[in-house]
C-alpha cells in the first residue's frame, strides 16, 4: 500500500509499505478515508524535532474496519470509525479516569506498540491498529451516509483538533458565563473557540491577526477579536471588558510566550487549559502562580473521551469543526500538504488517499 | 498598647506601640482576644527572608469590634469577629470572583494599607483594619459566649490555616470519592485533611513522620499515612491503592522537594493544589505536566470566602481545626512562642494578650 514517510527535514514522500496485517486478537485493520496533517507534524517537517530514521507520518484518520482480531467486540468490520489520535486500553488507572491520552500502554500512529510491533501513520491507505477494544470509535452510519451528508471533515476533526480544543476548555474549567480568551488561532484554537462556547463561555476572545482566521472564529462562535499580542494584549482586553480580564484562558500554541500571554490575560484566580505540546519546555513561574492564584492544567488531549461528547453535536450538525479544513489533497501530494501548512497557506489539509 | 515586633533573625519583641485608631471612614478599630504564629512568620524569624527594618508582625486573630469607621455597616460595635489573615475590598474583579487574596487592594497585617498610612500586626493588643466593610466577619456570639464554649482556637483556625486547608482542597478540585494525598504535617497540612474530607475524599493520605502530627491527621479524618518520602512515596501510595496513584494531592509546604512529591503521587490527569508559599521560587516542570496532564492550582488562600463555609462548622462542632494548637502563651511571652515553633516543639502557637 500507499503512505507518507517522513525522511527528514522538509523530507516527506508517499512511498510503498508493507500492506497491514493483523499481529495480535487485540489488533484492527482499518481502511483510511480521510487523513489529514497536524501542526505537531510541522515539528519533525521543519527539523525542529530530529528525525533519527524514516518511519511513517500523520496521526489523525477517519476510515472503514476492514478487519478485526479475536478479541476485538467494541466495532463491526464495515463501520465507519474515528480513530483518537492516541490509542488506549481502556483499563488503566488514567483511563478509567478520563485521561486515556495517558494510558499506561499508549500507543502512537507512525510509533510501536506495547509489543515493540510497528504502527503505521495515519497518512497512507491502510493502519493496523493496537489496543482496537477501546480505540475504535464507530460513527453509526456508513461511509456513504458519511460521504453524501459531507460529514468526513467534520469527523476527522475529532481524531484530534476539535477534541484538543476541548481539552483545552475542560483543563480551563470554562464555566457558563465566563469571559475566555482563546491564545492561538490555528486549528486547534479555533476549536477551542467552539469547545469554549459548548461549556457555556458568555464571551469568546479570539486572539488573531490573521483576518480569514478571525472571521472562522467568530463564525465558531468568538465574540470579540483581540489583535494585539504581548505587553499589548491585557490593556486590549480591559479595554473590551471595562477593565476586567478574562476569567479562563486556552493556550494552543505550546511556547513560552504563548504560556506567558496566556497567563497575562486572565484575571486573579483565572485559569489556564494548555494543550499546546511544550516545545522548548518552558517552566511555569510558580511565584506568579501564587501571587495571582492561578491554576494551569493542560496537555495532550484526551480525544477518545471528548468523541463521545462530541459525536453527537457533529451529526446534528450543531458544530462544523471541519470548517478549518482549507484545502484538500489526495495522498499523493502529501509533500504539497506539508508545504502549504508550514508556509500558513493553510490552515489544516485533509488528505485523501 | 503592647504588641509584637520584629527586629530581625530570632528578635521578635514585646513593646509599647500606639494605640490605634479610625483613620479612615472604612476602617475599624478590634481588640485581639486571641492571635497566633503562621509558619510563614518563621521565614522573618530564621532570617530567610531579611527584615530590613522593624515592624509590627502577625496576621492571624480573633477580636471584638471596639469602633467602626462611618462607613462600615458590616458589623456593630462589641461584636466578636474573625479577621481574614489578608484584608480585601469586595468590589474588584477577584474579590467579586471569589478572591479576594488577590484583591486589588489587598491589605496585609504588620504592613501599610493603600493610603500608606501602617497597618498593626495581628500579635498585639489592638488593630486598626483597613477595608473593614469586607474583612471584619461576625460570629454572631458574644465574646463571653464564644470563651464559655471554649471556641476560640476553632474560630481562630479560620482565620489562616483552616480556610488555607480549604483552599488546597478547592484548589485540586477534590471530588466526592477522590483518594487525596497532603503533602506537609504542619497546621496547614493537618487543616487540607480536614477540607479534603468536608470535599468528599474517600480516603486521605497523611504523609507524615512525626507520631503526634499522624494521630491527630486520622483524628481530623485521615484513612491512611504514608511515612516515605521522595522516590519511596510513590511507591508507597501504590502498595496502599492497589497499584494506583492518588487522584489529588495538597501540596501545604512550599518547597520545590514538596511540589515535586505532590506531582509524584497522583495519576495521570491528577490534580495538585498549592498553598505553600514557593520561598526560593521552584519553577514548575512544563513538560511533566503536559506529558502526565496535570493540573496544578493554588496560591494565597482567600481565607474570608471559606469562612462562610467554615463557621456554622465550627458553631456545630462538625470541625475542631483549633486543635492544631498544641501550645498557648501570654504574648509577653511571644519570643518563647516563636522559638517553641523555630524548634518544632509546637506544631502552633496560640497567643494571649
């Protein structure tokens, strides 16, 4: 089969794989639909990250089960699923809390398994896919209902963005009523625009430059949009809200920078959701913390959890998530994929195998 | 008037000061029937923190209001009141928010008030308060009913480490069921075992070495103590929890070797509230919060919110957090309190004018 190796830096190309195979009864095969290319994928594209050897890319995919092990009763072969960007199994302390993206044997699309196994990248025509049980998330309708009500967008949306997007204003504990303010406008902020307004946010503050951006952030449902970055932003924000600040804020971008903007906009006893992976590894101030009595909370994102919640709002089409989709690829373009994601002339592409 | 000041490391002395008196038409004028020693006059008093000039010092206390300014309608003359060991507004965005330890004006004891004029310390015979409307709270007894019911120490608790307990279990979010560590078996530590439990925890962990302070966290409702400390803790709690690590944990120290125990003993997606002041300012690990989805919260306690909580509790015997105080002496004899608690000879003082 078909599917996107990553080489090196700006090194990404379709190549022939070995076709996927059940390894153990825990294990699923699942035909890719749709795939797409994250912005932590853009951390390895642009050498940031090192790229040690090839290996296969992407980890967010909706698809068909093709086949299933012995084990494996959570999903027929022929459903339409959504696979969370981390696969999980279920039982774990962290899972049993809520917190599948920590499972204690979780396991990576373009990684290993728990059994030292291969796991292809979700950027290519087939997956094998460990720890199936719980991972599996069938949509309840089929690829042609999927495909006629143009739902695939919107669905993939939940392997990671829109799901990130939640996790960001759960860590936040947005409550009804809050003022939010919404640090980062790429495709998960924008999410977290939505997820703000679903916990019942009064007002959303997209914080943005880029005009095609901020109008998809108020069409998910921002209310204000705020310009002005860095020493700017908190006086921009009183200015809006009569010399307030924000009751919560989403940070999803995953600098120092980002971290410190997030915590300058939130009020006394304001709370901060990060989801952006912490590249650099920034350290929180904890004096501020104290001094302000802030609380921050945050990281990857538990999507097989949020799908359940999120499921529902995409079929009745109560949310369109997969509005941040900017344009679409077949899989054998995926280095033009990559391109025009790190260059910001997209903001999220779908990939099509 | 007689009251306590400090001149430096291990020179804390009883002397004449002025008398206080209204200087404001929001002020009050209480006289202190009890105060006490915090652990964090100990910073001062070991020479941690530099005392750079002499001044009035302690900021716990329990009174009776004996003249109130124009403008303070929030409690009569004779009445017997609670001073929240930080002094509040009620008006701004975080006293309206709930937290008025980081009101905009926010007033400290031993220290000076917005309009510059000094403020006395709470270990002494008398005390002017600033920003009075919002920081006297009536018990709605009388003085003679409180001493007859041997309330004092109770209601005294209240004022710092009780409500600062409190914070930490609002602060981790504690939930009905939760298994919580408290990390510290100091008042502070001892206070967030009696919060945890008022929270709905179904089991606390005291981590404690010291037999005395173990007996009276299970006395204040703690199921279980852990005596390892650092790499063993973890360990530790899983052979207790069946493997599991706890859901929450009260960080009551302010050490960086005590945040990182609270972050070692929950679970993924565990939560860590912080009331310790971070003296040396440790910085909080980024990447192990993101990696583990950690939320940690926290800060100065809003000591006057958790009051209105914490009162009828108190009135109703439901909680007995005075019994932290191990020892009281008259406050001529305060250097003798000071070092009883430097010594670790008193887990906490109570003072006498």
């Amino acid at each position: 089969m078909l599917a996107a190796v990553i080489h090196g830096a700006r090194d990404v190309r379709v190549q022939e794989r070995p076709e996927p195979a059940l390894r153990t009864p825990h294990d699923a095969v699942v035909r890719v639909v749709a795939a797409c290319v994250c912005g932590s994928d853009l951390w390895p594209y642009r050498g940031v990250t090192p790229t040690h050897a090839p290996h296969p890319i992407g980890h967010e995919m909706v698809g068909v089960v093709e086949a299933l092990g012995d084990q494996v009763t959570s999903a027929q072969v022929g459903d339409f699923v959504i696979l969370p960007f981390s696969l999980s199994c279920g039982q774990c302390q962290a899972c049993r809390a809520g917190f599948p993206a920590v499972c204690d044997v979780v396991t990576f699309f373009g990684s290993t398994d728990r059994d030292g196994h291969p796991v292809d990248g979700a950027q290519g025509e087939r997956v094998r896919v460990p720890l199936a049980q719980h991972s599996l998330f069938p949509v309840g309708q089929s690829e042609e209902e999927v495909e006629a009500r143009g739902l695939v967008p919107h669905l993939l949306a939940l392997a990671d963005v829109m799901s990130t997007g939640m996790h960001a204003a759960t860590a936040a504990r947005v409550e009804p009523g809050d003022v939010v303010a919404v640090v980062g406008d790429g495709a998960v902020g924008l999410s977290g625009v939505i997820a703000a307004r679903l916990r019942g946010a009064g007002r959303v503050i997209a914080m943005s430059r880029h005009a095609d951006r901020a109008a998809l952030a108020r069409g998910f449902g921002a209310t204000d949009v705020v310009a002005e970055r860095g020493d700017d932003a908190p006086g921009a924000i009183r200015a809006l809200l009569e010399g307030d600040l924000a009751d919560a804020a989403l940070e999803c971008v995953g600098t120092k920078e980002s971290m410190a903007q997030a915590l300058s906009v939130v009020r006394g006893g304001g709370r901060v959701g990060f989801v952006g992976v912490p590249n650099g590894g920034p350290e929180l101030p904890m004096r501020e913390l104290f001094a302000r009595n802030l609380t921050v909370g945050g990281g990857m994102a538990s999507a097989r959890r949020y799908m359940e919640e999120l499921l529902p709002l995409v079929l009745s089409g109560q949310i369109t998530p997969g509005d941040v989709f900017d344009l679409t690829l077949p899989l054998s373009e995926i280095p033009q994929a990559y391109a025009a994601m790190d260059e910001r002339r997209a903001t999220k592409v779908l990939v099509r195998p």
